[in-house]
C-alpha cells in the first residue's frame, strides 16, 4: 500500500475507512471484493479481460495444469527478488502467479496491477499479502520510483519504461512469454491464434536501453486435458474474442472423439532482466 501513489497528483496514497486518500483528498474507493480501483472516470477499459474469461481462467489454473510453470516462476523469482521486496505483477489477472511467488517469499508483499476488474476480485484474495488496484498498464503506473525489487510480467502487455522507473537499483524484471510451440496442438485442432516465433526478439528490442538481460530459462511440459478444459483453456485467453461459443463446441466435440484426453504441449521462456 506504501508503494501506490495517486494517479490524479502523484502523491502518496494512505488508507481511509473504505477508501485510499491523498493529502490533496483525491479519494478512490476499494470495493467490497478488496480491490481499488485507480482509474480516473472516462478511461477505457474495452480490453480488459470480461467475466467468463476470467472465471474460465481461475478454473483451469485451479485445476492444475499449468502448476509445474506456476513453480518455475515462483522459483525464478525467489532467487531474483532481494529479501522482503516488493513484488509488483503487471498484468496480475486472477494473480495466481504473483500468489505462487509470495509463497516463495517469506516477508514479500506483492501488488497486482489489471485493467479488469473481474480479474481483481480473485487476486485481492489470493493471498493476503496482495493489494490489488484496477490500472491500465499503458499509463504511467501509481506507483512510487524505485518501490518494488521485482516486476512480474507474465503473459501480459509490458510498459518498459515504467517498469524501469518502479523498480529498484537492485531490483530485477521477470517476463514469461509462450514459444512458437506454446498450446501448438490447439492452433490445428480447434483453431486459437499462433504465437509470433519472432516473440523473443521482439522482447529484447522492447526492452533495450531500459534493461540488460540477466538469464533466460526455459520451461516446457505436457498436460493431458478433457474437453471442459480445453474449452476453459481456449476461454480464457484472446481467441475467445474470435471463436463463437457454438463453433468452439463443435471443434471440441470433434477431439473428444479421438478419445478421453487431449495432450497439448505448454512452452514458455522466463527471462530475467536487471536496470539498465
């Protein structure tokens, strides 16, 4: 909470009852399901991930599949953050992930920033040392300089220079990204949207001249899925903007005949990045 700072002026936020204050009396409300939401009135949230995508995603991760990732980040960030840092998740969705990570981090406190608000409700519970504020990730973050000692960005959109200005001298940025090979299974099958194989390049480039590489790692295993999953899965992320309800169902109802479980390949790379 020390770390937030007012969107409107730029000073510090302080709790208030049910609300956050600033001594300029900017106040923003926290909702009842814990989160605070610091967008100023009139901002566009079009993008932010909806209700049945969020429920689609808090679903499949709860069920496991992607748990040896969730432990690769959690083990990545543990050795990268300094000691009671603060862990700040761009992009946090239901903040599985940044959960995983404070779990790793005896004493870290993790604030998970999200454009939806859907998204904020689970991650405002999903661990008690997270704070969770509604924030669009293309503006400049509410967030002091040099306040977090590690940005968490997984599978999410990245705001370079912002994450630069927040993180510490010491601290250190943590991206996770999907391979070319990333849920390839499903791009045939069922038709989700392809992961750009230049994806990695385009990520150093985003990145020069605001951080240096510091390690890249990659993670690979295999999950078994019924067809609720593998509708779950595909819901979950941006092909459920494209592909209608009736015509996913068709194209699961065709894997189920091939027999009970569906094999897809998850692939990732995890890369460290320290100040430039």
């Amino acid at each position: 909470m020390a770390a937030l700072r007012c969107p409107l002026c730029g000073r510090p936020l302080r709790a208030a009852g049910s609300s956050l204050r600033c001594p300029d009396r900017h106040s923003f409300d926290r909702a009842r399901q814990g989160y605070v939401n610091l967008l100023p009135g009139g901002a566009d949230a079009a993008t932010a991930d909806t209700a049945p995508m969020v429920a689609a995603r808090e679903s499949f991760l709860a069920a496991g599949h992607y748990a040896p990732l969730t432990a690769a980040v959690a083990h990545a960030a543990a050795r990268a953050a300094p000691p009671g840092a603060l862990v700040l998740d761009a992009g946090a969705g239901t903040g599985h992930y940044l959960a995983a990570v404070l779990d790793a981090l005896p004493g870290a406190g993790g604030l998970a920033l999200d454009l939806s608000k859907y998204a904020l409700r689970r991650a405002a519970r999903a661990h008690p040392a997270i704070t969770a504020a509604v924030w669009d990730l293309w503006r400049p973050l509410p967030v002091a300089d040099g306040a977090a000692g590690l940005v968490l960005n997984v599978f999410a959109p990245r705001n370079p220079a912002e994450f630069r200005r927040v993180l510490a001298p010491g601290g250190a940025l943590l991206v996770v990204t999907p391979t070319a090979d990333h849920l390839a299974e499903l791009v045939e099958a069922v038709g989700t949207l392809t992961v750009d194989a230049d994806k990695d390049a385009r990520l150093e480039r985003a990145l020069a001249g605001h951080f240096a590489p510091a390690g890249r790692t990659g993670h690979r295993h295999r999950a078994v899925l019924g067809a609720d999953d593998v509708e779950r899965l595909v819901r979950m992320g941006p092909t459920a903007h494209h592909l209608g309800a009736d015509e996913l169902r068709e194209r699961i109802s065709r894997l189920e005949s091939h027999g009970p479980g569906f094999a897809v390949t998850v692939s990732c790379t995890l890369s460290l990045y320290r100040p430039a």
